[in-house]
C-alpha cells in the first residue's frame, strides 16, 4: 500500500485507509463546501475529519475502493498535499479580514495558488504569504516566505521545517504588488531549471551561494534588494503581547522608509 499520487490520496498509519483533501485557497471555504465535506466523511465512515496545518481539511480513513465516488460527490479538485511539486499557497487573512494587515495577502496568495499550485518541481515548495511582521503564515520557514510591510512585501526564500530547519533568506525589500508575482515565478523557474535530485530550494541556495542566486534573480536592484545594515531588533516579537509592541512597530517602519 502507498500514497496514491493521481487520486490525492495519502496512505493512513493503519495501511488500508487514506485521507484526501480538497484544495481550499488560503482556508477560505463555503458553507455549501463545508456540508459537502461533512456529508462524504459520514457517508464513507471517515474515521476523523481535520483541519491541517497547510489549511485544508483532510478526510480520514477513506477505503481505496471508495475514493473515486468520494472525490466525485465532493466536487472539489484535490489539494496538493503531497508529492514534488508547490504545494497550496498558505495566507493569512491580511488586510482583508485583519485589523492589523499591511499588506492584501489573500489577493496575492490567491494568485499565486492559482498559478503555481501543483506544479512539479525537483522537490516540494511551499509558499507563505503573511500580511504583516507578525507571520502568520510561517513565511520565515517556507521555500518562498513573502512578508507585507508598510512600503510593499519581503521576500525571503529557502526556508523550512522538517528535521533539519532552515530560516529562510531576506532577499529584497519593499516589492510591490505588480512586480511579486514576476519575482516568484522567476524563483521557480531557477529552480525548476537547476535543482538537482531531491535538494530543497534552500539547499540548492547554499550550494551555488547567496550572491550568486541574487545574481540568477537578476534583482540587483536599488528597490528590490535588501539594504545592507542589520534589521534583527525589530524581529523581536514579545511573545505575551497581542500585535507589535511599540518599539518593533516604529523599528520597522524607520527601515521600510529610510
């Protein structure tokens, strides 16, 4: 028994059931989509149904046999879960829905899932798209980690999890809405074209260099680069506090402006 890839399906602990869930953009799902969901978890006796950490909701112990006439009364295209290849975009809900958004996440991420989602690669590659400092997406600790400030977003690449954690590396500063995505793409391109075996997008940039993936970015531009001095102080997130404190808040904005 295996993960049954062309049906999204993934092989449960017990080696006889799976677990499939639909792609959901960000989250974000309808009350129609909701019943939908919860009536195939009753009518193929699902073990469990979950919410996961990539923002899908995932279908517990489906038999194989039943898989397909799930997927058919669900009416939904699979998420990609697993496999080499992006996975679903992750976005918090940004100026759309938070109060402390700087940046609209959801219509970024939105887009970006649209475009990139599935798409096969050397490895997986996650992406996180958070609307403020605060992160909430994990943009620090996914392949493509883009961060919204005052003056447009932070991109960081090479992040993730795993055994062997890897923050990733702030590449540019201030990047605005109409240039992300062309920036992303390129990104996945190199990769696409140069990852060798298995290597994640972080390990492929610590083989060739930093300064010489910026140089394949073809960003060694004045507004997109990040600028030389140090920033770390206003990374410090108290972590009792709701939001910013004061001094990350004016620290960040000084850096975003100056």
């Amino acid at each position: 028994m295996k993960d049954l890839l062309d049906k999204g399906a993934v092989i449960q602990r017990d080696m006889e059931t799976y677990a499939i869930a639909p792609h959901l953009i960000g989250g974000l799902i309808t009350p129609k989509q909701l019943r939908d969901i919860a009536d195939v978890a009753e009518k193929y006796n699902a073990s469990a149904v979950k919410v996961t950490g990539a923002q899908r909701i995932a279908i517990v112990g489906i038999k194989e046999e039943d898989i397909d006439n799930a997927w058919l009364d669900l009416g939904m295209k699979p998420g990609a879960a697993i496999g080499l290849c992006v996975r679903s975009v992750k976005i918090c809900p940004g100026t759309t829905f938070c109060k402390r958004g700087l940046q609209d996440s959801v219509a970024i991420g939105a887009k970006l899932d649209g475009a990139f989602h599935g798409r096969n690669l050397p490895n997986k590659l996650k992406i996180g798209v958070s609307g403020c400092p605060n992160s909430c997406a994990d943009s620090h600790t996914r392949d493509i980690g883009l961060i919204g400030g005052p003056k447009g977003w932070i991109l960081y690449l090479g992040g993730r999890g795993g055994v062997i954690p890897r923050l990733g590396d702030r590449i540019a500063m201030n990047i605005p809405d109409d240039k992300i995505f062309d920036v992303v793409e390129r990104v996945i391109d190199i990769y696409a074209e140069n990852g060798q075996g298995r290597e994640r997008l972080g390990n492929y940039i610590d083989r060739i260099g930093l300064e010489e993936f910026k140089k394949q970015l073809d960003l060694l531009v004045d507004d997109l680069l990040e600028k030389s001095r140090q920033i770390d102080e206003f990374t410090t997130v108290t972590a009792t506090q709701e939001g910013f404190n004061l001094l990350e808040l004016e620290t960040f904005k000084q850096f975003n402006t100056s």
